[in-house]
C-alpha cells in the first residue's frame, strides 16, 4: 500500500532496499550462492533505478567483499516506533484471537471501530495497510478520537470488544456468525468427502485389494485414512458452528 502513495513510495522502497541488503549480507556466510545470486540482481535493479541508484553507490561489484554490516548509533526515535510496532502487532494479535474463539471464516473480513486516543492517527496509517493480516476490512475500520467519541452515540451491546495497551477495538458480533454461503460450502465439502470414502471403501472391500499390488492398495488405504480424517474435522467444524 505504502509503495503505490506518491508521499511515501520512495521512502518505502529504500527501505525494503536497506533490509534486503542488510539481511543478505548477514546470511551471506551461511547460504554464499543463493545470496551471491539475489545480491546481484538487487544491485542491478538499485542501479538501474534513478530515485535508488545512490543507495548503491558504493557497493563492490560482488557480495563476498562487501562490508560487513555495522550497528548504527541510535538517534532518538527507535523506542517510540518499537512500541508503536507492538502496538499494532498485538492489536492483530487480539483480532485473530478472537476469530479463532469464535471460529469466524477465513473469507469473512471484519469491520470495526477504534477507540485510540493520541494513537488514533498511527492506527488510522498503519492498520489500513496491514488489515488483512488479521481479517478485518480495511474500508470498514473506524478510528474515534477521545474528544470526539460520546458514549450515548454508540451502544456497543452486540459488540465484543478488545483492550491493548490504551486502545479498545470494537468488533460486531453478527458479523462474526457463520454466513449460510460458508455453512453450505462447509456442507458441500463433507458430502463430497464422503462419497471419497463410500468410493474408496467399495473399492477395498473388492477383489481390488486382493489382485492390485500390495504398495498399490496401501496407497488407497492411506487415502482413505486421509478422507476419514478431514470428514472428522469438517463434522466438527458443522458442529460447533451450529
């Protein structure tokens, strides 16, 4: 997202540049050829880039004498930004707790609002971008400032909240109910599961387990051993969503 924003492309892209060359220097010792190979293409690709091409200005012409990479002294900022970070991590964190509490969809992205306080403008950058790392939609996310929010506006009944570090999230809980069109795929999915193992079944129970080769019908049992197994957990899966 960050890379398609004319403010923030070309910052984004030299620090993608940054990371990557950092890292393969450091894996260098350890995998030489394949970071020889990427190394190479990602000094070609700085050096033909007319915004990058200084980032790569004093690169030798191979990765096995290039500097290794030093520590740079701190200038201020990193404690701010690591928190800031693991802010926005465990804010993740949370929702994919929550989803996997409630057995929500993979498919179903979810809405929600933010109560953030003097984090409301960080959230409102960062968890856009980075939204469906944890399933939520990111044109239906909603950040309120303290000042702004009154509580008689909104009720919140039918919604199940998560508090992190100062930030409480609100996420509607009919949303989170399994929609008919999962069910029926779910259902779908079994029923063809079964007639896998009605096949496979009917199959083993014939001459065919005697006549066939013994690694020939081994791999038929496996198989079905393999469909019994999903048909168990997609039953379980029915179950608890009803």
């Amino acid at each position: 997202l960050q890379l398609q924003k004319e403010g923030t492309k070309a910052q984004t892209a030299a620090t993608l540049v940054r990371v990557l060359d950092i890292s393969l220097r450091l894996l260098h010792p350890f995998i030489p050829f394949v970071t020889e190979e990427l190394w190479g293409h990602l000094r070609r690709a700085v050096g033909q880039n007319s915004i990058l091409s200084s980032l790569g200005a004093d690169w030798p012409e191979a990765l096995i004498v290039a500097p290794w990479p030093e520590p740079r002294p701190e200038e201020g900022w990193e404690e701010e930004k690591i928190t800031d970070f693991d802010l926005v991590r465990n804010i993740h964190r949370e929702v994919r707790n929550i989803r996997a509490q409630k057995k929500v969809s993979p498919h179903t992205l979810l809405s929600g609002t933010f109560l953030a306080g003097e984090k409301t403008e960080l959230l409102e950058n960062m968890i856009g971008g980075t939204a469906v790392l944890s399933g939520l939609n990111p044109d239906e996310l909603t950040f309120i400032h303290p000042y702004e929010y009154q509580p008689s506006e909104h009720d919140w009944t039918n919604h199940i909240p998560i508090v992190v570090s100062g930030v409480t999230g609100y996420f509607s809980a009919e949303e989170m109910k399994t929609s008919p069109e999962e069910m029926s795929r779910l259902q779908k999915e079994l029923a063809d599961t079964e007639a896998q193992i009605a096949r496979l079944e009917k199959l083993l129970a014939s001459d065919f387990a005697h006549k066939a080769p013994a690694p020939v019908v081994q791999k038929e049992r496996e198989k079905l051993a393999a469909y019994k197994e999903t048909a168990a957990k997609l039953k379980s899966q029915l179950d608890s969503l009803k």
